[in-house]
C-alpha cells in the first residue's frame, strides 16, 4: 500500500465493453449464483467504463488519447 488505508480485498473483471458486463451480471446463469456471494460474503459491485487498450495515465492531462506512433 503506498498511499491510503485499504482493508479490504478487490476483485477485478475485465469485460470488452460496459454492455458485456451489464449482461454478465444480468444474466440468467449470474442471476442464479447472486445469492451465494451476497448470503456468504459484504461489498459492492461497481461497473466501470474502462478506457482503450494504449490508454496512458497523461492523457487525462491533454483531454484525450495522444498520437501514438
């Protein structure tokens, strides 16, 4: 831990796009195990919209993704 106090643990899932990962969790077969992870375990699920693959941190500071090449 560099910087702040984390306690708890963090698990990642990488989905091609928001949609993927919406259906992911709205799925049938997902809908079916929800109650085992939330009966047995406390957290939260976050969705994020991911950046691109050649996304670098500083592109935040020109507004956008840089000409790469």
């Amino acid at each position: 831990m560099l910087e702040g106090e984390w306690t708890e643990d963090l698990i990642v899932i990488a989905f091609p796009d928001l949609a993927h990962a919406r259906g992911w969790y709205e799925s049938p077969a997902y809908q079916r195990i929800v109650a085992f992870r939330t009966g047995n375990s406390s957290g939260d699920v976050i969705l994020i919209e991911g950046v691109p693959p050649d996304h670098q941190a500083t592109d935040v500071l020109t507004g956008g993704a840089r000409r790469r090449g």
